[in-house]
C-alpha cells in the first residue's frame, strides 16, 4: 500500500510560544488505512492533525521544522485549496464549524460542494445520501446554529464526508455525543474505510479505537511515544507510563498480572478479553 | 434539607413539543447521584428546573423547602450551582480570577473570604498554571474545570455537573475525582449528567435513569445498572467490566476491574 | 413541508408565491434604493409621502404586511416625534408666518413644514427598505449578486456581517442564562438588567469576533477558497425584462424626480 502521508523529522512551535508543541515527529500513513490518534490532552494530538492539513504553519504561523510530505509532496508546496480537497477535516468543537451562512442544515452539508462547483442535481443527491449515513435525514430543515452538540457534531462530519476527500481527519468526534451516536460515528468510519479513505482519528474513547482502527500513533508531551499496530501498541507499557489512557481490557490483563495471574496474550478488545476469560474459565472446569 | 421535583411537566419557550414530562426526583443533601440516558431524554432540561434557569410549567420544584416558582433564579443560585456542560456557554469575562470572583464580588462578600474562596477553588480544581491566561485560550477539557472552579467558589449545598468527563484524558478524570472528593467531604450534593458508565459506577451511589422525557429507574448503583431491560429501553451500555462479566457468566454485579479481575482469579 | 418537498424545493426556482417577494431581489434592491434616494434627495414632505404610500400599497400586498406596519408605527412614534419635539422647540418663537401657538409660544408654518419634511422623509426612506428587507432573504440576493459577478468572498462577507449580528444577540441570551444560574439578577427594573448586562457586553464583542478565526477555519474545511466557479444549491429565478425595466424606470424616476423636486418644490 502507498504512503499517503509522511512525517520526517517535524517539529513545531506556535508562535509566541517557547515550547514546541511536537517535537521531532516521525512517522509514515499508508493509504486505506485507519489510524487512532491517543495521548493526553494538550500533549499534541491536535497539532498532530493540523500539520497534516496544514494549517499548521499556514494558518497558525509559528516555525516548523523538519518536513511534512503530502502524497509525495512537501506540504509547503501545496496549494490551499488543494489540500482543502484533498484532505477532510473534521474540528473538536462542532460549534464552531458551522458557516454561520445558511439557514438550514441541508444547504450547510451542500456548501461545500457549492465552493467545488458540483452541479445541483448531483449536489441534491450527494447531500440526500450523506445526511442519510450520518443520521441527520431529519434535521435537513433545521437552522445548524438551533441545534443540540451531538446533531451539530454530525452535521459538521457530514458537510465534510460530502466533499469526498480521500483522507479524513477527525479531531475527538464523540466527545459530544451519546454512546450510542459514538457507536454511529465509529461505524461510519469503518464505511468510509470500505471505501478505502485514509482515516485519522484522535479520540479518548482507546475502548472504541482498539475495535476499529489498523495503527495507533500514543502522542504525549510533543512527541509519538508509540505508534504501530493496534494490538502492540495498546498493550505496550510505555502508555501508562506517559499517562496515555489504555483500553479496559488492557487494565485488566495488567491487574491479573500483578495477582500473578497473567492471561497467555494481552487482549485489546472486549470480545478478546471474553474470549481470554472463558478459555481459563473452560480450562479450570476441564482441570478440576 | 433536599431537592424535591414533584412530577413536572416543561416545554421550552417557543417549542411545542415537552421536554420532560411528570418528572419526579428527590436529591438529598449530601447524595452523589447520576442521570444517565440517551440525548434528548431530558436530562439537562432536568437540572436547569432545578437550577431555576427555567421554571416547570406543570408541578413543583423544591429547593429546601423554598418553592422556585416563587423565586428568581438569582436567589436559587447561591444554593443549587450548575456547571454547564459547554464551558463557552458559560464563561464571560476575559480574565481567569475575575471569573471566579464574579458573583462573589456581585454578593459584596468580604474581600478576605473572596480570596480565600477563589484560592481553594483554583487548587481544588488543578487550574493554577492556566490562572494568568485568558480564559478561550485555555484548552476546552481544562476550561470545564474553570467553570468548575466558578461553582466551587461560590459554594452551593447542591452541585450539578453536566457531562464533566466529556473530552477529559486521564489528569482531568483524576482531577475531577479530587473535586468531587472535596465536594463531598463538604457534605454537598453532587448531582452528574453523564454518559460515562466507568466513571458512574466508580463515583456515584445512587443512579437516576431517563428516557422519552421521563424518569424510568432510580435507585442504588449495582442494582440499576444490572437492570438490562432499563438500560436498553434508555440506549445506555453498562460498564464495559459488567459487559465483559456478563458474557463469561460471572454471577456477582460486578462494577468495575478490581472486582472482575477478583472474580476471575 | 415534508423533508421530500422541502428537497424538491431546491430542484426548482425559489418561490414564495407573491408577486413582490418573488421578485428579482438585484430588480427589487435597484427599485428601492432608487426610491429611498429620491426621498433623501428631495428631502420634501411631498415625495416623502408619495415614496411612503408606495412602500405601505407594496407591504399591505405582501404577507409582511403585520411585522411592517408595526414595525414602522413603532419608529413612527419613538423616532419622528423626538425629532419633531427637538425642531419644534428649536424653531419656536422664529419670525414668519405663525401656523399656531404651543405653550404661548408662537410655531412657525417653516417649522412646521421642515418637520413635516424630515418626518416623510425618514419615513418614507424606511418605509421602502423595509419592503425590500422584509420580503427578501439575503441569502437568495446575495446568490443573484453573484450572479451578476460578485465575488463569493464579499457575498460571505455580507451573509456573514448578518448572521454575526443575530449570534451576538444569541451569545448574549446565553450569557444572561449562564449569569442567572450564577446567582446574578437580571430579571426585574431596567436598572437592574443594564447593571447586569453592561459588564459583559466587551467581553461578549470580544468573543464573538474571535470567533471568525473559526469561521475561517470551518470555511477553509469546506474548500471554500477552492479555485473555479461555485454553483449554487438554492436557485433564483433570473430576471425578467418586466423586472428588469420596473428597476430601469424606478432608476429614471429617482434622478428625473430627483432634479425636479429640487428645481420645483
């Protein structure tokens, strides 16, 4: 699979800050693939997804060093609007991503398609099918600022998902949701991936990461303390030790491990850790 | 000494349809209790009732005995504090310890106590290295416990959080569990909004469930969240530990990881 | 409307089904200004009456017709009779004609008149933009300006400029609700509303302009500065020649009306 975006050495620094905020980042995301972004608030997850989309350096100021590559191509030489299309974005706070701009939610989903210059017909039909996976169908009438944190959430992910860039990059979507529309956002995710998009995701929800994503990147104090496949990473000790939330099942492999219990492997989801705790529980009965 | 909400009924000024509908709950002073329940099932425009932002349209609230009805929600302030669960909503000033000191300063309390309550209030809630920044550049989860801190300060017997754990990494979470600590040892009442399942099965003892506009189980912590049928009909998952115990057909209501990993060994 | 008519509204021309509102807003937008210069221009009573009449015949033909005419008694009242009062009582006791005496004092018919003057002609420039603000969305003549070749930047702008206008009243509301359930009044005297309103009105300013960096970002997400022609999703009817001469004539008639009323009246 080809490398869709590529950290070499990067380090960055908001201006009118002394301390970087990332420091020496390295790391390469392969295209199709779903990577969870984990680590403890302000620790640099956020400025982990604005490098990506540039609006670290181009929007924020400040210095950055090192080099950023971008299908190949250093992010410095991107245009804006090019990269706006290529890569989606999806910020922290829902209300602040609405326009402001148009009157109901329907027009706001399309606004983007408007700037791109989709003819009405498809731009109808592309908004329709949207509003329909992200369960937002029945707020189509509505004006965007009279709504709730969650429906907001949703429409600014689905006024994004209309563009149909083929990296995304969502910044702690269900924070202002229910677990239930959490659910609905990771199982949109796992659509978009069937589509084979790039996904990246920072979220505080490991439980729901460890289920769905490929790669996890554990980001704190301005640098990657670990990245790689799910499994290894979630299980690596090193999070705890960087004040990096791990899944529960991970907790609880660690306390039967101080009990002197150990499982045989390190479960990551709750279907494994089940399957872990039969199998000993099976293997009692048959003992005794 | 309580807070009684005796069946209310409330729609939203301008809205046709109820928000909740023939609620009733009792919040002892001193009780740690959650609400739980999907979005939309009330809960917020619960806690605004009681906070007096709103006042019911059918039914009666009562804060120790004073009915709200017959109050501003200036006076029931002082007793019931509300933390919002946007932050945005409900910071104004640009400046983190004239926040804190607004509504002391508006009670014309002495300028010592001011001190000393803003002073507990910033430790208790960890913000102290964010105290000379401008309260919408702290980062959102650390400015939540601004608004904390605002509510600290001013002291109510009754506290209602909303949604506190939304966004929090594991130092907010910790911190959180100092404020309310504190809160208790105080003898308030804390009364949380939250999704969290974790974080209600680690700090509360009474569990309040609500769906379609209404109350539909309330009662100790280990016996609602064990109700399967109550907690489907209001969209919540239990704790993934009681999950997880279920599955592997542990009998004990298990609550937390201390306990599944006991009952495993 | 159904969520299946409100989409098929967009496979079609706008429509509101009334002749007024239904017309080009760029036509409308030329035809009203041109008749509010005339009356600024002229600055007459007599054109100001007749430009005052046309506003009210096209209002009482729209379905607007109740938010205008209150909306115009209620700047009736409140701002031509304070102008009024303020001219007469300057003007009283000047040499000339005497239309009638007031508190003993003589009123000249030049007074008068210089009321009467300003009166329709406030009114009657009022008067023409509020038929053309009542019965048009921005939205709908900012899409026909770009249409016509505006940029869609200085379109945002305007939408923008609008909607920033509501949000600060929003963003207030929100403020006074976070306030009450602090504990401060703003319920009651106007005293105490203004007390409670004034100290956080700047910080209010201040946090809704730093809000367009937000905007910026959000609008940046959206591609919005992608290069090539936007489309867009609502679509206006284009101009036709009745509406395009209406707007040609109106033009006319103010520069016409303007030199003749400046010469004759």
């Amino acid at each position: 699979m080809g490398v869709c975006i590529e950290f070499q050495d990067v380090s960055y620094a908001y201006p009118l800050t002394k301390k970087a905020a990332v420091r020496h980042l390295n790391c390469r995301l392969e295209t199709g693939k779903c990577y969870g972004v984990i680590g403890p608030n302000a620790g640099g997850k956020t400025t982990f997804c604005n490098l990506m989309r540039g609006l670290c350096p181009n929007f924020y100021g400040g210095i950055l060093k090192g080099t950023v590559l971008i299908h190949g191509k250093n992010l410095l030489e991107w245009e804006d609007e090019e990269l706006s299309v290529q890569i989606g974005y999806v910020f922290q706070d829902p209300f602040a991503q609405v326009s402001g701009i148009k009157e109901t939610v329907f027009e706001e989903i399309g606004m983007g398609l408007e700037n791109l210059g989709v003819e009405a017909e498809e731009m109808i039909a592309r908004i329709v099918e949207i509003a329909k996976m992200v369960h937002v169908d029945t707020l189509l009438q509505k004006n965007p600022l009279a709504l709730s944190g969650g429906q907001c959430q949703r429409v600014a992910f689905a006024s994004i998902l209309a563009l149909d860039s083929d990296i995304i990059v969502i910044d702690e979507p269900t924070s202002q949701l229910d677990p239930e529309a959490g659910s609905d956002v990771f199982e949109i995710i796992d659509m978009l991936k069937k589509q084979g998009k790039t996904v990246i995701i920072a979220e505080h929800k490991v439980d729901l990461l460890a289920e769905y994503c490929d790669e996890i990147i554990a980001i704190a104090g301005g640098s990657i303390v670990a990245k790689g496949p799910v499994k290894e990473v979630l299980s690596d000790p090193v999070l705890p030790e960087n004040g990096v939330r791990i899944p529960q099942a991970v907790s609880l492999a660690r306390e039967l491990w101080q009990a002197g219990k150990p499982f045989r492997e390190i479960p990551v989801t709750m279907q494994e850790a089940i399957g872990l705790i039969k199998e000993r529980r099976e293997g009692r009965a048959d003992g005794n | 000494m309580a807070i009684e909400v005796k069946n209310i009924t409330f729609s939203y000024p301008g809205s046709l349809a109820t928000a909740v509908e023939n609620v009733s709950m009792t919040i002892e002073k001193g009780e740690r209790v959650a609400i739980i329940g999907q979005n939309g099932a009330g809960k917020s425009t619960t806690v605004k009732l009681m906070n007096n932002i709103y006042k019911p349209s059918k039914g009666t609230i009562l804060v120790d005995g004073i009915d709200t009805k017959e109050r501003t929600t200036a006076q029931i302030a002082p007793h019931v504090g509300y933390v919002f669960q946007n932050p945005n909503d409900q910071i104004f000033n640009d400046d983190v310890v004239k926040e804190i000191e607004y509504v002391l300063r508006y009670r014309k309390l002495p300028e010592e106590e001011i001190r000393k309550r803003r002073e507990e209030a910033i430790d208790v809630t960890g913000i102290r290295p964010y105290v000379e920044m401008h309260p919408f550049d702290i980062p959102l989860p650390i400015r939540k416990f601004l608004t904390i801190a605002v509510v600290v300060a001013v002291s109510p017997d009754y506290v209602i959080l909303d949604e506190p754990t939304a966004g929090q990494d594991l130092w907010g979470c910790a911190q959180l569990k100092t404020v309310m600590d504190y809160l208790q040892q105080k003898g308030k009442a804390v009364l949380t909004i939250s999704h969290d399942m974790e974080y209600v099965a680690e700090n509360f003892d009474r569990v309040i469930v609500m769906a379609h506009k209404n109350v539909i189980a309330d009662g100790e912590k280990r016996d609602i969240l064990y109700r399967m049928d109550t907690l489907r009909e209001a969209h919540v998952k239990p704790p993934l530990s009681a999950q997880i115990a279920q599955a592997v057909g542990i009998r004990d209501k298990i609550l937390n990881l201390k306990e599944l990993s006991a009952a495993i060994l | 409307m159904t969520d299946q008519e409100f989409i098929e509204s967009f496979r079609h021309y706008q429509k509101k089904n009334n002749w007024w509102c239904d017309f080009h807003p760029v036509a409308k937008l030329v035809f009203c200004l041109s008749f509010g210069f005339l009356s600024l221009i002229v600055f007459k009573w007599q054109v100001g009456l007749a430009v005052f009449l046309l506003a009210g015949l096209i209002a009482i033909r729209t379905p607007a017709r109740k938010t205008y005419f209150i909306t115009l008694g209620v700047m009736f009242v409140a701002g031509c009779l304070f102008t009024v009062a303020v001219r007469l009582y300057v003007h009283m006791g000047d040499p000339g004609p005497v239309a009638f005496y007031l508190f003993g004092k003589a009123v000249p018919v030049a007074a008068v008149i210089s009321c009467l003057d300003l009166i329709f002609m406030i009114e009657g420039f009022l008067g023409i933009f509020m038929t053309f603000f009542l019965t048009t969305e921005m939205r709908d003549l900012c899409c026909c300006l770009e249409q016509v070749g505006m940029s869609p930047s200085a379109t945002f702008m305007i939408l923008s400029t609008f909607s920033g206008i509501a949000s600060i009243k929003e963003k207030l509301n929100c403020v006074r609700e976070s306030q009450r359930a602090r504990g401060i009044e703003t319920e009651g005297s106007l005293v105490v509303k203004v007390k409670s309103i004034l100290p956080v009105l700047f910080p209010v300013i201040i946090s809704s302009m730093t809000g367009v960096e937000d905007r910026t970002l959000a609008m940046d997400a959206r591609a919005f500065s992608a290069k090539g022609k936007h489309t867009a999703l609502r679509r206006a009817a284009p101009a036709k020649p009745v509406e395009k001469m209406v707007a040609a004539l109106a033009v006319i008639l103010c520069i016409a009306g303007s030199i003749a009323g400046r010469m004759y009246l």
